[in-house]
C-alpha cells in the first residue's frame, strides 16, 4: 500500500463531529477533491492489501458500499 493509501485508511477511522469537517480534512490534508477521493477509497477497498492492513474497517467499508449500490439499483 501507497502511503496515501494508509492515509485514507487512516482518515476513515475517525471520527469527524461537523458536517463537513470530513470533506475539508480530505482537501487540507490529501489535497484531492472529496468527489475524487471517494472514488480512490471505492478502488483501494477492493485491494487485498487493504484488506490485511485493516480487516474489520475494509470489511465495514465494503458493506456499506454494498447496501448503497443496492439501494440505488431498487429505486
């Protein structure tokens, strides 16, 4: 894993009390757009290294992945 990879893995285990704290936590500190961001986290949660570095947060990642594309697809 990049160390930017680990960063985002890091990002997600916080926890961020204000709306849009997260966001501008993204920008400040990976400088990538949010909407970009998400898309490289959606690709690095499917990566096996992500997996063994963080089992039960990759696993949680991907189930709300999941539910959200099935949530979509029904309506």
């Amino acid at each position: 894993m990049t160390p930017i990879q680990r960063m985002m893995l890091d990002m997600e285990k916080r926890h961020y009390r204000y709306a849009g704290s997260k966001e501008q936590a993204i920008r400040d500190e990976l400088d990538v757009a949010p909407a970009r961001y998400y898309q490289l986290l959606a690709a690095l949660i499917d990566e096996p290294e992500a997996l063994a570095a963080e089992p039960v947060l990759v696993n949680r990642l991907r189930r709300i992945a999941h539910s959200r594309r099935h949530i979509r697809k029904a309506g």
